[in-house]
C-alpha cells in the first residue's frame, strides 16, 4: 500500500513553477488576439482552431511540442528561437523543471525555459510549400504567441533518470497582425461620421441630418435585408422629441421607425442598449436586427408583414 502510494506521488508530483506573468491577450488597433486554454494528460496530444491556424500540442518523449499549423498541416512556427538545441520553447519536456541530477526542482543548473513559452510563427507561409531560406536566415515571425504553464505532474523522478512530464493544464494566446483592410474597417465602425453616401441615402428615406447626429450607438449602421424582398436595406441609431429610436431605412426609400410603443419593445431597452448585430435570416426568411444589453439581455427586432416585433431572446435577472 505504501509502495503504491508512493509511486502515486511521484507521478503526479508537480514542479515547482516560477511566477512568470503572461503578457497581455487583448486585441489592439493593429493586433488580433485569441485566448485559448486546456489540459493533457498521459500518451494524448491536444489541439485547438484558432483564428486562421490550429494550436496543437504533440505527444514526444519525456512531455510535449508545440506547433502553429496552417490548414495544410504546415508548421508556421519554424522561425521560434533558438532554433538548434534541447532548450527550444516550443518543447515542453519534464526534465526542464528538475535539476540537472534530477534531484529536486530545477534550480538554475539546467538552462532551460520554465513556466512561461513564448514562440513566433509567420502567417505568411500558410497554404505555401514553406520557408525557402535556411531557418537561422529567417525574419521574425509577424505572429508572436505564448503559452503558460498553470500546472504540470511530472514522473520518473529518481536520480539519474529524466524526468517526464504526464500531466499539464496551460493557458496560452496568438496574436497576429491585422490587415490594412480590417484596420480601416474597424476605423470606420467606430467612427460616428456618415459617408456622403450614407447622408444621402438617410436623406431619400426622410431622415433629417438632426436626427442622425451624433449617434447614440455604434457601429452608426448597419446593412442587411430586413423586408425579406432581396433589396438592401440600411439600420440607424435616431433622435427624435420622444427619445432614442431604430429607423429602418429600406428600399425604395421606405422609412420604418421603431421606438416606444412598438410590440414587444421593453420601455427602458434603448435608452440603455449596449450593442447591436444582424442575424442573417434564412432565405426567405428577413434578417434580424438583434439589440444587447451585454450579459444582462437580447431581444431581436423583425419585420411581420412589414411591421416591426421584437421578441427577448434571453434576459437575465439579478438581485
């Protein structure tokens, strides 16, 4: 019993960690960024999409390596330092937390990354056959990542031995640049000014420039085809004397306003609506306009027979 005990512990002890905080995963004007979490154990592998690329964490002796792969299976992560050596970050092996006798916890007689990984790939090689040059001849990777090691169980930890990691739980994160095209286009959603384009279309569907100043919600519109006939169809944030209102702007310069009054439309919704979003309908079925309060409610706005209902999603009820 104590034999099996022990033997027990020694699989599942875990390495003494040093505290090493991640860097930040948030998304700036210029960056993507995608957190992503999970757990291994024993002979498995593990493996997660994100963005564009798979995350995935391969089975090797004595622990795990890391890959950035594209949808063809190409490693994006060649370019991670140092490229030659046992003490690359991308491998993730239970040796690296033990001394170098394999006494006790590693401390500082073996060169090796601990906690926190940090790796780099380069989004420009995917669906490629590859980097063409010699990988020490290799830029930087535009894509920079990291994982965290939030808790490992380590076996064969006698000395002499090298110890193998079986268990981990991490967290870790990819970021990447934006393209000039996403970059202009988050600018424009944020931005509360009407293109010419869209002043004259508010303008043909009766909207006067008072009532679309200023608006109260972001994005300024939103496009989809609510009326279900196949046009395109224009949602803005409105004033009028009574308060805020959503004006559907449809085609053949039909103006709907939606504001207090309307069926299924909660008294105090818009003037402390967060967000909003379209839900593509199904053909032939219209969009829908879908208004949030961020984690307290959804209602979604559609057009019956060229009427406005809003019907509640979900809305959550706290003391």
């Amino acid at each position: 019993m104590r034999l099996r005990l022990a033997l027990a512990l020694a699989l599942l002890a875990a390495a003494p960690l040093r505290a090493q905080p991640a860097p930040p995963c948030a998304p700036t004007p210029e960056r993507h960024a995608r957190p992503v979490s999970g757990e291994v154990a024993g002979e498995r592998g593990w493996e997660s999409a994100v963005g564009d690329w798979r995350l995935r964490l391969n089975r090797v002796s004595h622990g795990w390596s890391l890959r950035v792969l594209d949808a063809r299976g190409l490693d994006l992560s060649l370019m991670t330092p140092p490229r030659h050596g046992p003490t690359n970050p991308r491998e993730i092996l239970g040796w690296h937390f033990r001394d170098a006798a394999n006494a006790g916890p590693n401390d500082g007689s073996l060169n090796a990354p601990q906690r926190l990984r940090l790796f780099e790939f380069e989004p420009a090689y995917a669906g490629t056959a590859g980097p063409r040059a010699p990988l020490d001849a290799l830029p930087p990777g535009t894509g920079r990542g990291w994982l965290r090691i939030d808790d490992l169980g380590l076996a064969d930890l006698a000395r002499g031995e090298r110890a193998r990691a079986v268990w981990m739980r991490f967290s870790a994160c990819l970021t990447w640049p934006k393209t000039p095209g996403e970059i202009a286009a988050e600018a424009d959603a944020a931005s509360p000014l009407y293109t010419p384009g869209e002043r004259a279309r508010l303008a043909a569907c009766g909207l006067t420039e008072a009532e679309t100043a200023d608006p109260w919600l972001l994005p300024r519109a939103l496009a989809g085809d609510f009326d279900g006939d196949g046009g395109g169809d224009l949602a803005v944030p409105a004033r009028r004397a009574g308060g805020r209102e959503i004006v559907l702007c449809l085609s053949r310069d039909r103006r709907l306003s939606v504001g207090p009054g309307a069926p299924g439309l909660p008294d105090d919704l818009l003037p402390r609506l967060e967000a909003w979003s379209v839900e593509p309908g199904v053909r032939p079925a219209p969009d829908v306009l879908l208004l949030d309060r961020l984690e307290k409610s959804r209602h979604a706005l559609t057009l019956r027979e060229g009427a406005p209902v809003v019907t509640r999603r979900f809305q959550i009820v706290t003391q």
